[in-house]
C-alpha cells in the first residue's frame, strides 16, 4: 500500500533538518546494487545523522507497521540493502553518521558511527600508530555498519578473523524503536546471551547499527608480498602448510588465482603484468606482516623451501610498495576482469581447507558437464577455505541464456559445497539472492531457531523483509 503525504511528513520530522529527500536522482544510485542484479524502489530516503533521530524513525515505523531497508555503502552483493520494487518500503541511509567517537590506544579500541567508510576508520587508526586489519576490495564505499550487518571477511581473515573477531561492542536501534547502548571495549565479559555477536551478520534484519567499538592492533613492522606458481589448488594447500608453520600469525594473506583469471585481468586491466616469467596453472598471493624480530628474509627461505620441496614451480617477491600493491591488483581486479567476458554465474563458497581441492576439481567437472565450453575461475582467500568460483559463459555464445541457467548452476557447485561440509554464503550473507535456497542448506534445527530469534525482536517484520528469510 502507499505510503500517505501525511505518513511521509512524519518520517521527515523524525529524521530531522537535512535528513530526507524525495529527489528521485538522489535516490537513484541507491536503488540498483553493484552488479545490477536487484532494482528496488521507494518514497523517501531517510539519512539521520545521530542515534535518537533514528529511533525516532523506527518508533514510528513499529507505530504504523511500516517497512524499513537499512542501507550503507551499497556494495553488498545478495541484495540485502535494496528495498523491494512496490515502492512501499522506506530506505535508511547511513551515512551521514560517519564519525569517529574515540580511540583508545591502551585498549587498543576505536569507536565509530555506523556510516564510517572502512577506509577512513583504517586511516584513524593508521594515525594512532594503530592497525585495523579489515581490508576488501570495496573499502572506499563500504560503511561499518554494512560490513558488521554482513560479518564481512575480506583479504586479511587468515590472521585477524572476520568482522565478527573484530567488534567488541555495538550500539544500535531494535525493531520496536528501543535503543541498544552495548558500546563496550571488553575483551571478556560473561553476562548472558551475546546480542553484540546476533546482531554482526543480521543483515539488518534485527534492528538498525548506530555505533560499534572495533579492535585494534599494533602496525606490523613490514609487509612483504608475493607470488607463487603452483600446479594445483592441492599444491597450494600444502604451501599453505608449510607458510603457516614458518609464518604463524604474520602469514596475512593466502589468496588463490587460476591462469584463466590471470590471463583476463592482463587482457582487460590497462596496467597488468604477468607477474612470472613462466606460465603456470594457478597462483598463489602470499603475504606476510612482520611483528617484532621477525627476519626480513622469512618469506624469502620459506619460499625457497617451498621451491625445493616442489610446492613452488616459481615466485616473486614485491620489491617495492607500489610493486606489492600491483600483485594485489591482480587479485582484486579478478572480478572486474571477468565482466568483460561476458555473462559470469557467481558462487560464495567455502569447504573445510583440506577439501578444497575436491570441491574445486569436482564443481569444475561438473560445471563443465552442463555447460561444455564454460570457463569456472575459481580464486578467492582459499587460506580461509573460502572460495569464489565464478563461472563465465563459454567464447562466442549468447549471455542470456548462459546467465538464464544461474540457479541450475548454482544447485550443481552449492551441492557439491554442502557435501564437502560447506557453507553456500562464505563471507556475502544470505540477503534476498539466497533466501529461498537457505532453507534447503541450513540446519532445520539452527532455522527454526533463527525465526524465533526474528519474531522475538521483530514480531511485525517490518526491519528488512525478504532479506534471509523469504517473504510470507
Ligand atoms: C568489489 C567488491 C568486493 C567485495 N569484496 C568482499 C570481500 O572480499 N569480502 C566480503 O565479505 N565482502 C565483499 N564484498 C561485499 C561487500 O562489500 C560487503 O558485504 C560489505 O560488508 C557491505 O557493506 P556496505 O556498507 O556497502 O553495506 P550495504 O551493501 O549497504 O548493506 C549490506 C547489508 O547490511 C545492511 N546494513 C547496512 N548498514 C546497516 C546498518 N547500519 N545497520 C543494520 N544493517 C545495515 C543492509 O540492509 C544489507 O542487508 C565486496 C563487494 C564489492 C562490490
């Protein structure tokens, strides 16, 4: 139903001087998500600036039972942040909240609002002496908020975990209006039931994040990046092996490319460069952060080991920082790369690590039995046991009707993944991309209790709807 002029004029009142707009060019950019899977629509966009203004907003929304879409950066890929195409549903933007509160460098904390983008709050800490570890390819627009409601993961999981090892406290709205002041930098505190955690990778479907208090760490002393050659992904866990017995916790990054996706990201990205002078079936990108006396040399000898025990046809180590930050861009460009090649079907995967050659030999079969001619590259923090294995259609085909096939390639590699112990969202959630298909993966015993959760906190559906659990 339409939402009436007299409904709307309250909701510009509660959000505040500056805090709305009905401006459909404004609004546009909000309404189509990064790969343009999702259109939506919607009256208003509310962008409050402080924690009581959006209180306000969702009381009213809980008074009249009317839906609100929580929206940060806009880069989440499952379509959780795009409000449905009816119209009836209200958008919230966050940022305009985008301060940072505080920063304690005894605790090691830093408090910040929901709006924040990643990079200023890896700057703020950076300032401080002080490291934030979360990194991705979408950190220029990603706000915390979105990042926490979607537990993101990233490139630097391996070592510091996910953004759910990375919040200590939360503060944040509930879907009754009532507020959450739960900003605590405790690194230990046993009282009850863990609403901090519940709420990290909510998808905003359990209230709305105002703040957080995020962990901080020291600076490494050195980064030092490489490139590997390796004959398979099997080969490339046993690297993994032999990095993190060498390495420990300075091993930061362990991300895996095919020669596929390599040879894409040279055809397509202007300042590319093959990064070995031979060619070898997969690539590995190994980084190290030094801490204390760490030798300089440890990537060098663990890779030279790596070289002698056969794990490592080849490797290179970056000799600059500029050069470090090109084999990243090889890596980070992968996704990009891919859109030039046409139609791609995406896949969030992970299996346990020591599965992960099986599932990436099988889905490869398999995908290819369906699709003769599909070309899989799979690539991603395979140091997590997560895996992107994104599909492009085959040379010379049509891409809609290669892209039309998406659930029934889907099914395929998502049942090979579940076998395998998997999970079908490693890091990019459940949003509305994979609502309905959840509930045949996902422990009946953990969804029914997921539900309870939801109708407990939220018992007229009005924060999300449609986002991890399908409509009615
Ligand atoms: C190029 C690219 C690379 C990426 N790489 C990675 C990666 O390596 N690892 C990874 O994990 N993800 C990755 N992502 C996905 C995406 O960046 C993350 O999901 C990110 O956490 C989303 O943050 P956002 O602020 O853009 O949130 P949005 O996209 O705006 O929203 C995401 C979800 O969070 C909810 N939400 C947003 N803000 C709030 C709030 N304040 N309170 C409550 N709910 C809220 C929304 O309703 C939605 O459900 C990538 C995306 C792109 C485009």
């Amino acid at each position: 139903m339409a939402l009436s002029p007299e409904l709307l004029d309250r909701f510009k009142q509660c959000a505040g001087h500056g805090g709305w707009t009905l401006d459909p060019d404004r609004i546009a950019p909000h309404l189509r998500e990064w790969r343009d899977r999702y259109h939506g629509a919607t009256p208003i966009m509310l962008m409050p600036d402080n924690r009581d203004a959006v209180a306000s907003i969702i009381r009213l929304a809980a008074e009249t039972r009317t839906p609100i879409v929580p929206q940060g950066g806009n880069t989440g890929l499952v379509g959780g942040q795009i409000p449905h195409p009816n119209g009836e549903e209200l958008l919230i933007w966050m940022g305009r909240m985008n301060k940072v509160r505080s920063i304690d460098t005894n605790n090691n904390t830093l408090t910040v609002e929901a709006g924040a983008i990643l990079t200023q709050v890896q700057e703020a800490a950076a300032a401080q002496d002080r490291f934030f570890p979360l990194s991705l390819a979408s950190e220029g627009s990603a706000q915390i908020g979105g990042l926490i409601s979607t537990n993101a993961g990233g490139t630097a999981v391996l070592a510091y975990g996910t953004m759910r090892d990375l919040v200590l406290g939360l503060e944040a709205v509930l879907p009754d209006g009532s507020i959450i002041n739960a900003l605590s930098g405790l690194r230990k505190d046993n009282t009850g039931y863990d609403i901090v955690r519940l709420l990290t990778g909510a998808e905003g479907t359990l209230g709305i994040i105002t703040a957080a208090t995020l962990k901080l760490f020291p600076q490494p002393r050195a980064t030092f990046v490489a490139i590997a050659g390796v004959a398979s992904p099997a080969s490339a866990i046993s690297l993994l092996t032999l990095m993190k017995a060498d390495a420990g916790a300075m091993l930061t990054g362990f991300e895996l490319m095919p020669r596929l996706g390599l040879e894409f990201v040279l055809r397509h990205i202007a300042s590319a460069r093959d990064p070995l002078s031979h060619i070898h079936p997969w690539y590995v990108l190994i980084e190290l952060s030094l801490s204390g006396g760490a030798s300089d040399r440890l990537l060098e000898i663990a890779l030279a080991r790596a070289i002698e025990e056969g794990l490592a046809g080849d490797a290179v180590i970056a000799q600059s920082a500029q050069q470090a930050r090109d084999f990243w861009r090889l890596r980070e460009a992968l996704s990009e790369a891919q859109k030039f090649e046409g139609g791609s079907i995406k896949h969030d995967v992970s299996v346990p690590i020591s599965a992960m050659p099986r599932f990436v030999d099988e889905a490869t079969q398999a995908v290819l039995q369906a699709v003769p001619g599909a070309r899989p590259i799979p690539f991603g923090h395979v140091g997590d046991g997560n895996v992107h294995f994104n599909v492009s259609q085959p040379v010379n085909t049509d891409r809609g009707s290669f892209v039309a096939r998406w659930d029934e390639i889907n099914d395929i590699v998502h049942g090979i993944a579940s076998e395998l112990g998997g999970s079908i969202s490693a890091e990019h959630g459940i949003g509305q991309m994979k609502a309905t298909e959840i509930i045949g993966y996902k422990d009946p015993g953990t969804l029914a209790a997921m539900r309870a959760i939801k109708r407990a906190l939220d018992p007229q559906g009005i924060m999300n709807p449609g986002k991890i659990f399908p409509r009615d």
